[in-house]
C-alpha cells in the first residue's frame, strides 16, 4: 500500500515539531540525563539519608547512654 506523499509530509513535520519541541524543553541531546542515571542519583540519595538518619540516631543513643550511666554513678554516690 503506497502511502501518499501528504501524509509523509505530515508525519515528517510533525516528527520535525517533536524533536524541535524536546531540544527546547530538554535541551541539547547530549546534555540529557538518562532516566538510569537519575534513578541512581535517586537510590544514592535514599542510602545517603538512611545513614545520615543511621549515624543521628546512633549518636543519640550513645549520648543518652552515658547520661544515664553518669546519672546512675552520680545516685551511688550521693547514697554512700
């Protein structure tokens, strides 16, 4: 089936309006970031919060650790 040489004319131009509308919008194709590559900046990103998360969490319970322990040294004291 032969395709009308309208029609191809239409789909290039509309092609054309496409790639036009992208390079705008997204900017030049070598300046694109790549859907993988912002799904790994996105996972490094999850993992760097979970340890900042980690390590906060992890120095307060230290702390409240060795307040308790100072506090509990302190009572003995004061009973003997």
């Amino acid at each position: 089936m032969p395709r009308n040489s309208d029609s191809i004319l239409l789909e290039s131009v509309s092609t054309h309006r496409r790639r036009l509308r992208q390079a705008f919008v997204l900017g030049r194709l070598a300046d694109r970031r790549v859907v993988n590559d912002n799904v790994k900046r996105f996972i490094g990103s999850v993992v760097l919060a979970a340890v900042v998360g980690v390590g906060c969490l992890g120095y307060s319970f230290v702390t409240n650790a060795l307040a308790q322990q100072a506090a509990q040294q302190q009572q003995q004291q004061e009973t003997k």
